[in-house]
C-alpha cells in the first residue's frame, strides 16, 4: 500500500472511533478482535489500493480490492488440524472463562438461595403462637398443664400462654391473627368443662368434641411456612395435650361410675349412646381466617416474577441494539431520556399482557378491591415491578455492557427471589434486606389484593418507586461517565493520528523535487 492510502486510512480513524461513543466498550473490544483474529491475519495480503484512472497516478474515488502478492484462499480444515491451531487455542481460551466466570457466580449467588432454605426447620421458634384457654375447669386446666409440659424432639413454635382478659373476644385474636401481628392462635372455648360433663351425664348425642377449641391462622399470609410448619406443628400439639388430657378424663369418669367394682350400668348406658364424650371427648376446629384458595397465585407472588424479570432483560437487550443506531448521533440529554422514556413505554403493554393472563387464569383479584379496582391495582405493582427490574438491568447495562448483562441478571434474581420463598422469622436475619427490594414489595402486594391479607401497599409502591428513581440516576451517572471515558479515548486516539501523519510525508517531498526538476 502506498503513503498517501495509508495517510487517508489514519484520516478517517477518529471518524469511526467518534462513532464507537454510545455503542459501549464491548463494540470496540469486539473490533479489535476481529483486527487480530487468525483469519484477519490469514487474509492479510487482500489490501485496499486505489486504482489510478490517469496518466499522473491521481487516485480515483472508488477504491478496489486487489491482493498486493498472490495468497491462499483460507480453506476449511478438522479442528484438531495443525493449521487450525490458532483458533482453537482462541476457541477454548473463550470456553474456559466463560466457565470460570459461571463458577464464580455460581458461588456469589446459589449460597444466598440455599441459605434462605436451609434452617427453617430450626427457626421455628419464631413463630409466635398464642395458647388462651377461656375456661376455668378441668378442660382448661388441663391443657394449659399439657402444653407446660410438652416437649418435642424436633420443631416447634413460640407457644405463650396469654391471659383471655387482655387479649379480648375470639374476633379481636382472629384480627391479630388476619393483621400478622401473630402467627397462630388456640382459644380454649368458655364453659366446655361443663358442656362436656353434661354431655356425658346426659348421653347428648349432639355434643361436638371439635367446639371444645378454635385454632386461628391465615394461610394466604405464606402458604409454604403454613402447610410445612405451622399447621403440622399446631396439630401435634393439639394430638399430644388433648390426647393427655382426654386419657386422664376417661380414667376419673370410668373411676367415678364405678361402684364398688360394679360399673354403672345406666352411665354406660349413657356413654354407649353419646360415645365422642369419651374418645375424643374434646378437639378442635381450625379456622382459616386467609384461605390460599387460588394455586395459580404462586405464578404471580414467586415464580411469575422471575419471568417478569426476564422479559424486562429482553426488552433491556432490544434496547442496547436500538440505540446503538442512534446513540452517536445525540446529545447527552436527549441520550438519557430516549433510555429512560423508551423502555417505561415498553414496559405498559408487556405489564398489561401479564395482569390480563392472571384474569384469563380467574386469579382472585377482587377479594379486597372488587374486581374492576382489583385489577387496576394489580397491574399498577405489576408495572412497577417490571420498571423497578428492568431500569436496573437498563442502568448497568451500560457498565457490564451486552457481553455480561446476563451475569447482572442471574444476580439480580437470585438476590430478589430468595427473601421470598419463606417469611422473615423461618430465615436467617440477613434476608431481612429483601424489604427494600422490588420482588419482595411487590409479592406481598399482590397477597393483599388477592388474599385480603395484612396491607402494606403505601410502604409496598413507595420501595419499588424508589428503586426506579435509583436506577434512572445510576444510569445518568454510568452514561456520563462511559461517554467521557469514550472522549477521552477518542483525544488519545486523534493525537496518536497526528503524530503518525506528518505534514509533508517522504512521498510528498519527492514529488516535489520531481516538479521543481521539471
């Protein structure tokens, strides 16, 4: 190639560095490695010259490719072949970190999941359970003594004897119990001592042992620690104390109609006709003040936010080739608020479509707000939700660029989902931090409007709000400081092209002796 090509090639360097601002890094990184790459090099003798049209060498404007020597076509070869050595040293230095860089996020984010399930079982304790017996005879007594005593080998809640007096009638606990203030709560029935000692006098077969003793708990409050700890756990209680208790019943009733070794045939009489007022003699009723009714829930309150995650990425990713058309080509402000405005737009139909398939599945979206209102709300979290994700993947995009996006998103989920697959008191204290973050809020939300279960909506939008402005100023901030980063190469790279092309090169000086000769 002569001088004054190569001089025009260096011209047009800054035009195209200037057109890497906006495009990220990984553009220019992926330019460079085609420039070094083994084919590159392989084709190497394929040059741009410029085809002369005239007598004084003048270069045309259309420049052609001609080889400067005769070269090999590159052709195709098996991979282990001794030609093909570059490349495939490239092609498993590429595989061997990209498997490097998995183990790494393997053990940054999997420990945080499995953390969060791993000692449930053994935070049970936390749990507050409430034990009021209302009545004052042996019934009463009785359990409250069992429940001192009882002691299982493995799991068991936070039990605490309250004091009927000071925590009011059976709808002020059902309340307690509906608002999350406690967990669960067994309520000794008033007078069933005596209920059940007429009953056996009397042989009414309408006695019913289940009235004895009412549990309270709300399932919808979180349906996995409910059927996994806290009904199991309430009912082996329950079987334990009442069981003491009913043993102890039956022996001092069968003791009292014992006359002198001769049983009373009349009692028995009684007890054959009215047999639940011995075994069981007393049990109880739960009652399910929040029913998780509706299975499909879960698409929404755990699993369906990891899709919505998802399909912000995709939409983060459309963006990043979008705007690399014309990000070169706009001043900072107007840059910023096309990333801004673009995705939120994006984000309304995606959300629509999600809110609209938990109506096509009858999702129990009025429960609280009636249908029409319901869903409204829904969609409202559900967009929300979306743009709290997807302007934190769209933010550090622009650091992590395209190449490693999807390890920021793994993060993202992993971090975001596992504060969530059981409540706060069955986890380790530092889950605690899934309160300030999106799919949290935004779960719970979507229990309230569902499941009528305790309201935290103000508390709810105000975090995921917050995340939303965070990320549009860290991605202000990330794009300010990647395009200085990119001016600043683009200086460095047009003071090194000054430097290589002086103002008269050899060639130049030549042609000018030539012409001062003639």
């Amino acid at each position: 190639m002569d001088a004054s090509a190569s001089s025009r090639t260096d011209a047009v360097e800054p035009y195209h560095a200037a057109e890497s601002i906006g495009h990220g890094s990984s553009a220019d990184r992926h330019a460079d490695h085609t420039a070094q790459s083994p084919l590159s090099r392989a084709s190497s003798g394929i040059v741009q010259q410029e085809v002369r049209d005239d007598g004084e060498n003048k270069p045309s404007r259309k420049p052609s490719l001609l080889p400067d020597e005769p070269t090999e076509v590159p052709g195709h070869y098996g991979f282990f072949s001794p030609r093909f050595a570059p490349l495939r040293r490239e092609y498993f230095i590429i595989i061997a970190r990209a498997t490097a860089l998995i183990m790494v996020l393997m053990w940054i984010t999997l420990p945080v999941y499995w953390g969060a399930l791993a000692n449930s079982a053994k935070l049970t304790g936390n749990l507050d359970a409430w034990f009021v017996s209302r009545d004052t005879g042996r019934v009463g007594q009785g359990l409250v003594a069992a429940l001192s005593k009882y002691a299982p080998p493995g799991p068991r809640l936070n039990w605490q004897v309250m004091d009927p007096d000071v925590v009011g009638s059976d709808d002020d606990l059902a309340n307690m119990v509906a608002q999350e203030q406690i967990w669960i709560a067994v309520v000794v029935q008033a007078n069933i001592s005596q209920k059940l000692s007429l009953a056996r006098q009397v042989g009414d077969t309408t006695y019913d042992p289940t009235s004895a003793i009412k549990v309270f708990y709300s399932q919808a409050r979180q349906e996995i620690a409910t059927g996994n700890y806290l009904v199991p756990l309430t009912t082996a209680m329950l079987q334990e104390t009442t069981t003491t208790y009913a043993t102890a019943s039956a022996q001092r009733y069968f003791a009292q109609i014992n006359n002198n070794g001769q049983p009373n045939a009349t009692a028995l009489q009684l007890i054959a006709t009215a047999p639940q007022t011995i075994a069981p003699a007393i049990s109880w009723t739960m009652v399910n003040l929040r029913p998780y009714n509706a299975p499909a829930a879960q698409a929404v309150t755990l699993v369906g936010n990891i899709f919505l995650c998802i399909f912000s990425f995709m939409i983060t990713m459309a963006n990043s080739t979008a705007r690399a058309i014309v990000g070169p080509h706009m001043d900072f402000l107007p840059y910023i608020g096309l990333r801004i405005l673009v995705p939120l737009l994006a984000y309304f139909p995606l959300s629509m479509s999600f809110a609209l398939i938990n109506v096509a599945f009858k999702l129990p979206l009025g429960t609280k707000f009636g249908e029409g209102a319901g869903f409204i709300i829904s969609f409202a979290y559900i967009y929300l939700g979306m743009a709290s994700l997807g302007l934190s993947l769209e933010a550090m995009i622009t650091i992590f660029t395209p190449r490693f996006i999807p390890f920021f998103l793994f993060v993202l989920i992993l971090y975001n989902v596992s504060p969530v697959v059981l409540p706060d008191e069955l986890q380790n204290p530092f889950y605690s931090y899934g309160n300030g973050f999106p799919i949290w809020n935004m779960s719970q939300a979507l229990r309230t409007i569902m499941f009528n279960t305790a309201s935290h909506l103000g508390r709810n939008a105000a975090v995921i709000i917050a995340w939303i402005i965070m990320s549009c100023a860290t991605l202000t901030l990330f794009t300010w400081l990647m395009r200085r980063i990119e001016r600043r190469r683009l200086r460095a790279l047009q003071s090194r092209t000054r430097s290589k092309s002086p103002e008269n090169t050899p060639l130049e000086i030549e042609e000018g002796k030539e012409k001062s000769v003639a």
